[in-house]
C-alpha cells in the first residue's frame, strides 16, 4: 500500500466517510444480518450460505430497488435476480449452455480478444493505463462471441462497452446512470434476437422483450463487467508485486502457479463485496436464534475470505501450495447448493489466456493502491518488453503514486455525493418493490416494504 498524507486522506472529514456507510447502512433496512460477524464465525457464513431457504434473491429485500435500479434496464430477469424456480431454473441452464465450450477454443478466443485490445498499445514506449478501461472492450468482444457466434463488429462492441461502464460506474458511485447509454444496446439486441440472429435457444418462458433484457443483463452486464474486474485485479497485483510477475514470465506454462495467483486475487479482492439472500423459510442461526422467512442475510466475502489464513492481508499465492481452494474459506463463485456463478469453470480458463498474452508483450508497474472496489479503474504503466526505461519509469512511477492519492480524496466526496442522489431515486422508483407487488412469488405472499410502501 502507497503511504504519505495525500494516499491517507487526512483531510477528508471522517464525518463524511461515516455519514456515507451509514447511507448504504440503512438501505438494508432492520431485518438484515451479516454474516460473518463477532458472534457468527465462518462456519455458520457457510451453513447458511448453503442452507435451502436461502434462496430468494429480490423479493422483501430494501437492497433490491437499489442493485435492480442500478442493473436496469430488465432486472426482473437477471439471472443473479430472479427468484428460484422454475424460470430461473430455465435461464441459468440455458446460460450454462451459452457459456459451455472446448476449453482450447475458449481460451484461444479469449487470448485474441485481449491480444487485438492491445494491438492498439504503442509497443515503443511506457504507457499509462486503466487495465479496467484497456480490457472492457476485449470482453465485450469476447461475450458478443460467445452469445452470437460471429466475430464482433466495432460497434457492436462499442455499443456493449459503453453499457457495461456505465452499469459498474453506477456500482461503485463514481458515476450517475445514463438510461440512454444503455438503451441503445437494448434496441440493438432487440433488433438482432427479433431477427433470428442469436444462434441458441432463448428461454421460452421470456417473450423477446425479456429475451433482449436476459441476453443484455447476463451476458453483456455481468460477464463483461466482472471479467473486466477480476482481470484489471490479477493485473494490478502483478503490477504491485514484481517478483510474481516475473515467476509468471520465467514460466508461463505454469498453469498450477497462475492458477494460485488467480485463485489469491479472488481471496483477496473478492468481485463481490456483499452478496444479499432473503430467506423463504425458517434458517437456524445459532442454538438459540432461529431466522424468520424475509429475513434478508447479507454475506460479506472479503470478512469471510479473510478468515483461515495466516496474514490474511498479505498478497501471497505460495499459500496456495499448501491450500485447496475446496477446504478453504474461499468461494469466488459462491457455493455449489446456492445458485454458485454459471461461469465458475470459464472465467478461470479465459483469465489465464488473457494474463499469458499480457504479460507476453509487457512489463507491469503500479504504485496506485489496490483495494477491493477498484473504483480508480486500476492504473498501471504497460512496459514493452526488451524496452530499455531509463529515468522516465521512476517520473511515471511518482505520478501515478501522486495522481492516485489526490483522485482517493477527491473521489470519495464524489461517490458520497452520488451515492446518496442514486439511493434516494433508487427509494422513489421502488422498481423490485412494484414489481412483486404485481408479481408475487409463487407460494409466496405479496412482500411489503420493508420500509413502508411509498416511501
């Protein structure tokens, strides 16, 4: 981590970072809990993770109206958000079917995907980037290939790009919401699926609107925004830790090695910081606490990846030598009993294509700090291999240290600020909570707000 007074923020009045946790606090409303806490180890994180009951996603949640207006446009049928039963069943086969492949073809087309975003990458002199930004349009390419089975046109991928960096700037609060940004993709996919294009059988139970929402929210969303995240941190550790890059470089057939810096960027800097779930029946809690049906359980990864380990927050893939990622507190893809990610066997096969062709053409440096949200976009100077440095790397190195601590400061103002216009519009719109009132789950009563209807 970069130390000095302008990285610490020591000028940022603390009532500000307080006064925002207590705004995201609140939306979870009185009926959540954390796992896990000072009186719940990560055994019973993991047994209530995995318990039956805690299967509803949406419905009774106070976070719902703020991820559904923050993933619009169709997250009624998300796959992350709809409720379990027979249409998720649907869509989460038909996902796994898109996302199925020989694991040649689908690193091969990974690593081109990545090698023609960095084509444009002068390969005579540093470069200063945000891996985030210079690997978005890579997987937009990668995931309209995926969907399409096509070659990706330029805007096309323009087109999902845009959307995808809007939907995470929304996340993390560094940037409002654009509606039209994103509904020019709406319309483009509408246009495709309409005309037969996509190439799969699209869930039935979806009339094409909904078809159109699916494709945009699984495939176009989240597959591009989390590939983007999870390759921008693999890079970004590398970057701030020589000695494994060049391991990596010396060896890059070492797929058992990667594969522990993957899984050691995962622990560490885990995709999701909170994952809610609201129970549909009684969850036992401890011996004495018995969790009622609508209670909303929010699981903390970073907490829970944080435990069981010697120096948790040391970057340390050799850990790994001696670790299985089965037995350790570890579930970059969530748990195989409770909705697990429907690319828990891709994402790991095409993130070591895209770090091999990295780290082929270049050297990574960073001093920018490396943090769970990720919310700078991860800076990093992209160094041509053979390429002599001279003085100019240690001018570069300074200014992203500087330029880092001065955008920290500045950039938590801007998320307070934009946070809270986007969580009280979120609380207006009330877009989860409308929705079940209309579409109450099967064997399941209309949920109230938890808060109040209307307000």
């Amino acid at each position: 981590m970069v130390n000095g007074p302008v990285t610490r923020g020591w000028w940022l009045p603390r009532s500000v970072v307080t006064l925002r946790g207590r705004i995201f606090e609140k939306v979870n409303g009185d009926r959540a809990v954390t796992l896990p806490d000072a009186a719940h180890g990560p055994e019973v994180f993991e047994r209530v993770y995995a318990h039956p009951a805690a299967d509803g996603r949406s419905a009774g949640a106070g976070l719902s109206d703020l991820f559904w207006y923050w993933l619009a446009p169709g997250p009624e049928v998300h796959q992350e958000h709809l409720e379990p039963g027979e249409r998720y069943e649907e869509v989460a086969a038909v996902t796994r079917r898109i996302l199925a492949g020989g694991s040649a073809a689908l690193a091969a087309a990974a690593g081109g995907a990545v090698g023609r975003a960095l084509d444009a990458v002068p390969d005579d002199r540093i470069s200063l980037v945000r891996l985030r930004d210079l690997v978005m349009p890579a997987w937009a390419e990668f995931a309209y290939e995926l969907v399409f089975e096509e070659p990706c046109p330029a805007p096309a991928r323009d087109l999902i790009t845009a959307h995808a960096g809007d939907v995470i700037n929304a996340l993390k609060c560094t940037g409002l919401r654009h509606p039209r940004r994103r509904a020019r993709l709406t319309a483009y996919l509408r246009e495709r699926v309409a005309a037969g294009d996509v190439p799969h059988r699209l869930p039935a139970s979806l009339s094409l609107p909904e078809q159109v929402h699916y494709l945009q929210g699984t495939f176009f969303n989240t597959a591009v925004v989390q590939l983007s995240e999870a390759t921008a941190h693999v890079l970004l550790a590398l970057a701030r830790h020589p000695e494994v890059q060049e391991r990596l470089w010396a060896d890059p057939g070492d797929d058992r090695f990667l594969g522990n810096v993957l899984d050691e960027t995962m622990r560490l800097y885990p995709l999701f910081g909170i994952a809610h779930r609201i129970t549909t029946g009684e969850v036992p809690l401890d011996e004495e606490t018995v969790l009622p049906a609508g209670s909303v359980v929010c699981f903390s990864y970073p907490d829970y990846h944080a435990t069981g380990y010697d120096r948790p927050e040391v970057f340390d893939p050799d850990r790994w030598r001696a670790l299985s990622a089965k037995d350790a507190h570890h579930i970059p893809f969530g748990v195989a009993a409770n909705r697990p990610c429907p690319a828990w066997r891709l994402s790991p096969l095409v993130l070591r294509a895209a770090v091999r062709e990295v780290l082929r053409r270049y050297r990574l440096d960073s001093t920018a700090s490396h943090t769970r949200s990720n919310p700078h976009r991860a800076p990093c100077l992209l160094i041509p291999r053979g390429l002599a440095t001279g003085p100019r790397l240690a001018l570069l190195r300074r200014f992203v240290r500087l330029r880092d601590g001065v955008e920290d400061v500045t950039r938590g103002v801007r998320q307070l600020v934009l946070g809270t216009v986007m969580v009280l519009h979120a609380r207006r719109l009330r877009l989860a909570t409308r929705y079940f009132e209309e579409h109450p789950p099967a064997g399941r009563c209309p949920v109230a707000h938890p808060e109040g209807k209307g307000r």
